[in-house]
C-alpha cells in the first residue's frame, strides 16, 4: 500500500505505530521500501554517514538533491521525506519555499523536513501554502549543535520543556502534518504527542511517540565513528564484515554470527 500524508495521519488516529528509517541510494531505500517501512528519511545525517563530515552542517542543496532523487527512483510504498539543509531555510521565506520545491521537482521527495519550532512557523506556513507537506523538527536540532554545545537532550528542565509542548503546538498550527522529536525526555515526547493531533516521530524519545525513526547505519551498526546511546542494534554488520575481511574467516562462521 502506498504511503502518504494521510495514510501516516490515519495511523495515529489508529495508534497503529508508525515506522521511518534513512536511506541516502537506490539499493538501501530500495529494500527498506519492500520491507514495508511506512516512511524513508532522506537526511542530512548523509554528510556524516555518507560524505565523511564531522557533522551535517557542509551538505549543501545539491547533496540532498542527488540523495533523494536516487531513493525516489526505487520506492513504489514509502512515503520519502527529505531534509532541507543547513542555511536553505533559515535565510527567509523565500529561500524555504524555493529549496522545498527543488526538494520536490528535482528529488521527487513527497514532503521535506525542517529544524525549528515557533521561530521557523512563518517559512513552514509558506511551505504548506505552496503545496510542499512539512515534517517539523524539534528537541535536539543537530544543525543547531553549535548552540547547544555538542549533541544534548533537551527540555529537561521546566522551562525547555514548555518551549518544547509551545514549539511542537505552534509547527502544528503553521501545517506541519507531523513532527519529529529528538533527544527529548520520555515524559514530555509522551505529552507532546498527546498534546498534539499530528504524528511525533521520536528518535531518542522513547516509546511514547506515535512512530520512531532510525538512521540505518546505527540500527546496523555499520557506522562506527558515533553512536547514539538510545538506538538499539539489530545487527553489528560493520564489525562482522571488517573481522571477515582481516582474518578471512569461512563463509559459514559469518553465516552463524548474522543468525546469532
């Protein structure tokens, strides 16, 4: 069944859990689309995972561009959200505008994706004005880590997690259909989404969301370098594969860890 907009909204009124993983290619996104994930994340989290950056800040128009315009040539289900990189959006509402329809034209993505509460509610309105569904970003907005000193849960405090419920109620109001929440305390992701008639889509957020999404390369363990502490490890592909390689060991040794 093909995912959209209202099927990911129809969900939440269901509390039927909502599922969304990256993809940055063709072959990645193209097996995740048959596995039946609802949604595919085309994120910015490629600078790292894909280009090698320190962090998402260097992924420029064009990077996101090409990404999700490989995805999109591969999904038949899922619904593929795309992120607009640092600088695209920020500078005015113009800007947000033109980079979401590129997003759209040359990605083919079916929605994009920007960090930013009440502050970002002028250029999500003009998004949604101009046809472009929203996914909203709030908690732990990576491209703002030089502000918050490195990557930090937020809305610990009282005052932050009012911010936060302010935030995520006001991205509702400008149209985004759905929001998600990063690095926020279970407690208060629970009370946003029930604060809330939109999805949230927790990443660090604990169960109480309407839906989780993962970087691929975390949930594999196939990117080494930084890991967060709340995703969980379905595989340890990159260190299977970098033993298999250094010692040579048998095709039927590897073929019993992956079942292990």
């Amino acid at each position: 069944m093909r995912n959209t907009v209202s099927t990911i909204l129809e969900q939440k009124n269901r509390k039927d859990k909502i599922t969304m993983l990256t993809a940055y290619d063709y072959t990645t996104a193209k097996l995740i689309d048959e596995a039946g994930v609802n949604s595919i994340l085309v994120g910015d989290s490629l600078g790292m995972v894909m280009l090698g950056y320190e962090d998402t800040l260097s992924v420029t128009m064009e990077d996101m561009i090409h990404h999700t315009a490989a995805v999109a040539r591969s999904c038949k289900n899922a619904l593929i959200v795309a992120d607009l990189p640092f600088m695209s959006y920020q500078t005015s509402v113009y800007d947000a505008v033109c980079n979401a329809g590129r997003l759209m034209k040359e990605g083919r993505a079916h929605a994009v994706k920007l960090e930013g509460g009440v502050k970002m509610c002028p250029q999500i309105k003009a998004i949604v004005e101009s046809s472009i569904p929203v996914v909203a970003h709030i908690g732990l907005t990576p491209q703002s880590l030089n502000v918050f000193g490195g990557y930090k849960v937020q809305g610990r405090d009282e005052e932050t997690a009012r911010e936060l419920i302010r935030d995520a109620k006001a991205v509702e109001e400008a149209g985004a259909f759905a929001v998600v929440l990063e690095c926020v305390p279970d407690k208060l992701a629970g009370l946003i989404t029930e604060a809330i008639h939109i999805p949230t889509i927790g990443i660090g957020a604990g169960a109480g969301c309407d839906g989780q999404v993962l970087v691929y390369q975390d949930m594999l363990s196939l990117y080494s370098t930084f890991k967060p502490k709340f995703v969980k490890c379905f595989a340890n592909v990159g260190e299977i594969m970098t033993i298999a390689h250094v010692f040579n060991i048998p095709d039927e040794i590897i073929e019993k860890l992956y079942k292990e």
